[in-house]
C-alpha cells in the first residue's frame, strides 16, 4: 500500500494523503522526479510578435528568457549571466537584439552569443568566451511552446499523446492562428499547487463556490442552466493528461451571456471554419474543455474566450499563477471586448471566479495543519459509474495516477475509461486538409 495514495476498488475509494501538500521532501521529489523530466510550458509564440521580442519567465524555479532571435527564431535562454551570475533581464518583457549584462557590462545577442567583454585584455589568450547557457529541450505544439530539462525527454508530440487532440481544437478555432493578447493576470495562492491543477477541472465545485456567479447568470438568462453534467465527460489523454470536455449545450450553460452583435460575430466565425475543418469537427470546437495538461498547464475553453493558465510551485504551501487569453485575431472587436471583459471579471484575480477558488484552496491547505487527525483526502467521486462526467473526479485520478508513477515509482491499478459519447467520438482528429495547411 502507497503511503501518498490508497486505491480500494472494492468499495470503491481513491485517497490522497494529505502530507503531499505539505511536505518539503514530498515537494523536493517532485522538483526533481516531475519537473526535471517533464515537458513545462514556458509560453505562446505569439506573445513575440516581432524579431527580437522577449519574455522572461520562472518555469521549475529556473528564471527563462522567451525570445524571438533577429531572424525569427524562438529561443529560450537560462537568464543567467553565465560570468558570475546576475540576471540578465529584469523586465517582464521588451525588445532587445542584445542584452547587456548590469553587473559588469558582458552583452550577449539573442542568438546566445557574447559580444562584447568591458575590458576584455584582462582575460588570457586561450580564454573560452562563454554563451547563454540554455534548457536542455525546446519544443513547440501549434504555437505553445515548453522547455524540458531532460537531454532524453521523448519529443514534444509523443509527450503531449491525447492532449494534442484538445490542443487542436482550440488552435483550430482561428484561420490565421490564435493569438495571446496582450496582458497576463500574475497571483499567487498560499497552497500547495496540486489543488489548483485539480481545482481547474473539478466541475462538482461550481455550483457551491461560485454560487455568486450563477446567480448572475440566473439574472442575466432568466435561470441557470446547471445541466452541463450530463453533457460532459472526463477523458484519460494518457500521459497524465485528462480532460473534462463538454457539447455546446454545456458551454451555453456555462458562458456569460453574450451580446446580440458577438453572437452573430461568432456564430459568422463558425461558418467560415466549417469551409476549411467539416462540420463535426467544427461542433466540436463548439464544446467547452478544461484540459490540464500534466503537471501544471491549464487550458480552458468555455465558449466566452480561450484561458492560458500555468502553476509555478514555489514551496509546499505556496504557488504562483499566471494566465494569458488566447483569441482568433479575425474575430470582431465586439467578441474581443467580451472576451478580455470576461477574462477580466470572471478569471482575473480580483473577478468573479478566482478568489472564491483562491479562498477554497487556501483554506484546504491551512486545515492540513491537522493532517494527523485527518490525513486523507478524498478523490472518488464517480468511481462506481461508468459515466464518468463533469461532476465526477475521474479526470484527477488519472493526474494523480501519473504523479504516483513519478513520485513513488510504482503504478497504480488502471480505473477503465468510460466510453465516449458520440458527439466526443465521432471525430477525434483535424482533418487532413486542415493539417496540411497549419504548422
Ligand atoms: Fe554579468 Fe559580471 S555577472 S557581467
Ligand atoms: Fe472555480
């Protein structure tokens, strides 16, 4: 039996022992034996929309800098002055062909390469000039690009298995490609980070944390729609990766209300992407998904804007969140406002949704003060039934399941995928044609 996790398929339980969010040497293995090895998502490309664009990021505790090189090329650089260590950029973003060291003025392209020694003659003949210094693996999937520490990491693709299914159906919702917009919501939660990566598909907390917010959908459409549960369902991508998908039903359930012009823009949008996708791949981009791609990639699609949600862990007890909204750039500029108001006052910091999920997790993680008394969480909703929809846990077992594999070393019995409805069946790859034509 795991001392971190107790599966019983009898009766049937799933518990995670509560010490994992608390313990500095749980917290150390993790660093070491998921962060380490694992594909981490840095950033979108186009949040370089020019030559020489740049920006930095803390991925795994490691300070990055997300470049787009002279010619064009993204790079990701150790923002380490590789001389004696300062940073080489403190600017959240910029544009910059070089960066000059403030410390004693070494400056580098970014391209990697040092340029320029202040004083140069104080260095011996055979001395090596050195460059940046990067992670061991970039790789990039439809635009959204992760770094790996790990030499022999498998490629990006083979990593993100059946991720890249729910990948495509947001990249594809743009003809000229999705774009992040400009602007990044920064937070950070005193908890530990696994409760946000479950918190970010766990669809049995909506209708008692944010009560508040359906009763303004109440006011806005007369009554709140909550039957998104039976329209949706928990999908194993394998890897680690799950997803709680939804039909359009659920996401018209779910959405803010949009104005008269931004449905009619988007309902246009969607013909026009039935030319080049079909139609049953267009209707399922019409759907709503959380997909959390393992270990601290959030994506969310809930019809009203796309959510770009990464977890950086920084102690036992404390994390720090960033998000981005991704949008079609050919969309009107009615939508837009919609979607940026809606990334604002519903996924913002200060909106309508994250505090009270900020204050649920925060209040998980002081109560495991009492971990002797109550060691045990429970993830084992749905177990018993073979539709394992949004109001189930299913999707969290299969993170934990991986986490498990890594963190103990040993895996855990398989729980069977339920069988996918055919509106989720029916199509589950882009079109060929569509394929050809997007990078
Ligand atoms: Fe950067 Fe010395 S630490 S130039
Ligand atoms: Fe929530």
């Amino acid at each position: 039996m795991s001392e971190y996790i107790e599966v019983d398929q009898e009766i049937p339980r799933f518990r995670v022992n509560r010490k994992v969010m608390t313990d500095p040497a749980v917290f150390a293995v993790e660093r070491e034996r998921i962060f380490d090895h694992s594909w981490l998502y840095i950033g979108h490309e186009t949040e370089l929309a020019k030559p020489n664009d740049y920006v930095t990021r803390t991925v795994a505790g490691r300070p990055l800098i997300l470049a787009r090189d002279a010619k064009g090329k993204v790079r990701v650089w150790v923002n380490s002055c590789p001389h004696r260590g300062a940073m080489l950029c403190r600017e959240p973003k910029g544009n910059a062909r070089f960066m000059t060291c403030f410390y004693h003025g070494w400056s580098f392209n970014n391209s990697g390469e040092v340029v320029s020694i202040p004083d140069d003659a104080g260095y011996g003949a055979g001395f090596e000039r050195p460059g940046l210094a990067a992670p061991a693996k970039v790789g990039s999937y439809r635009g959204f690009v992760f770094v790996s520490f790990d030499p022999d990491i498998v490629d990006l693709p083979t990593y993100l298995a059946g991720a890249k299914e729910y990948l495509d159906l947001v990249s594809d919702q743009s003809e000229v490609g999705m774009r992040v917009l400009p602007g990044t919501h920064e937070y950070s939660v005193k908890a530990n980070w696994k409760l946000l990566t479950e918190n970010s598909y766990d669809g049995y907390h909506l209708v008692s944390t944010h009560q508040r917010y359906l009763e303004m959908i109440t006011a806005a459409h007369g009554k709140a729609d909550i039957s998104f549960a039976s329209n949706s369902i928990a999908v194993n991508l394998g890897g680690g990766h799950a997803v709680m998908a939804g039909t359009p039903a659920s996401g018209a359930a779910l959405g803010r209300p949009l104005s008269e012009e931004a449905k009619h823009e988007k309902a246009e949008h969607f013909e026009r992407l039935r030319q080049t996708h079909g139609d049953a791949w267009v209707d399922r981009m019409g759907g709503t998904r959380n997909l959390v791609i393992f270990p601290n990639l959030v994506v969310i699609d809930l019809v009203m804007g796309v959510l770009i949600r990464r977890i950086e862990p920084v102690t036992p007890d404390y994390m720090e969140v960033s998000a981005w909204q991704l949008v079609p750039p050919e969309e009107g500029e009615e939508l837009h406002r919609q979607r940026l108001d809606n990334f604002l006052t519903f996924w913002g910091p200060g909106g309508l949704a994250s505090p009270d999920d900020v204050e649920a997790l925060e209040t998980c993680q002081r109560s495991y003060a009492a971990q002797r008394e109550l060691p045990w969480s429970d993830i084992s909703r749905g177990m018993h039934t073979p539709h394992k929809g949004m109001n189930g846990e299913y999707q969290m077992r299969t993170w934990w399941r991986r986490w498990h594999e890594l963190v103990a070393g040993e895996a855990l019995p398989e729980e069977p995928q339920a069988p996918l409805p055919d509106f989720f069946a029916g199509q589950r790859q882009r079109p060929a044609s569509a394929t050809a034509e997007a990078k």
